[in-house]
C-alpha cells in the first residue's frame, strides 16, 4: 500500500525479493487456502510467508520480502524504516 503525503511524497512496501516453490497444480475453479505469517521484522523490512493449500494438498510456498520506502517529488526511491503505527497492524493482523 502506497500512501501520499503532503508534501508530494509517496511512502509503501517496494518488493526486493519473491520466490515460489511450485507442488501441485491448481485447477479452474478450485478453492485454495493461503496461510501467510511474518517470517522475519527488520528496521526497514518484512518478509513475509506464505503457503497455498487445496485441502491437504500443499500447491505452492514461497516468501516475499518488502522494503519500507519513501520517494520524494523529483528524488528516488529511498529506505526508510518502518513507521511505529504499521506495528500495530501487524499484532492486529
């Protein structure tokens, strides 16, 4: 989620790294379950868990990891580190 701010600044999760590992195959129209946990928290990052089940077939696993940034008008893309209030919403989550 990318959120502006008033100065023209846009802050929000880049992706630095994804990877998948493929089990099964899924199939049109069948109902998958997606288990997702926080694997690791850093200053500036999180990494993310997740795995996809039809039933107790496991169909794919894998990790994404995001990195807190910020990019002002005219600036590149810059890490920042997370803000205290998306801590929260993850012990909410």
């Amino acid at each position: 989620m990318w959120n502006e701010q008033p100065d023209g600044s846009v802050s929000g999760g880049a992706r630095a790294r994804e990877i998948c590992d493929l089990e099964a195959p899924a199939f049109f129209e069948d109902v998958l379950e997606i288990d997702i946990n926080l694997v690791r928290k850093g200053a500036k990052s999180l990494t993310l868990g997740f795995l996809f089940r039809r039933g107790a077939t496991r169909i794919a696993n894998g990790e994404v990891k995001t990195v807190c940034c910020i990019c002002r008008p005219g600036g590149a893309l810059e890490s920042i580190e997370i803000p205290p209030d998306y801590d929260v919403k993850l012990i909410e989550a």
